[in-house]
C-alpha cells in the first residue's frame, strides 16, 4: 500500500501546489513552464519520468481520480490525455 501511496508523487505535488482548484485550465501551459523554472532539475526529472510512465501505461482512469483526489478537479479522459501530452510537451523541451 505503501509502494501505491508513492505512486506520481511528482504529479501530485504539481496539482497541489501549482494547478490547484483555484487555477484555470487555460494557463496550465504557463503553470508548467513555472514550475520547470522554480523546481530544482532532480524533481523536473522525477516529473518527467512519471510523465512518460503514464504515458505508456494510458492509465488514464487513475490520473482522472488522482487529479480529482488532490486537485478537486473532474476533468474527462480526453482532457487528462491533453493535459499529459502537455506536460510531455513542456517539460521535455519538445516546443
């Protein structure tokens, strides 16, 4: 339970503290672009292998739910998929 209470820490610690409720979904491409910039590169690292790792295992349900969980946000799947080709986008300098 542990190992699960782990998972997406990086994900987590993003919707808490920088995409919280009180954040519109139209500035989440600024709100990336901030926190690559603030966070130190071992935690942008972090995020980005979660990214990836989402990424391959489209386990979109459970980001819908983590980010429901922490975020207070009820997003669709096709939204969450968008917001995780985002994050790939911005975080690995691919613009």
């Amino acid at each position: 339970m542990t190992n699960e209470q782990e998972k997406y820490e990086n994900l987590k610690y993003f919707i808490e503290s920088y995409f919280n409720w009180g954040m519109d979904y139209a500035d989440l491409g600024v709100l990336i672009e901030e926190y690559k910039t603030r966070e130190s590169e071992v935690f942008v690292n972090g995020f980005v292998q979660e990214i990836k790792e989402i990424s391959e295992h489209r386990n979109w349900e459970e980001i819908k739910n983590l980010v429901y969980l922490h975020g207070r946000r009820n997003l669709s799947i096709k939204r969450i998929e968008q917001m995780i080709e985002l994050f790939m986008l911005k975080l690995t300098d691919l613009n």
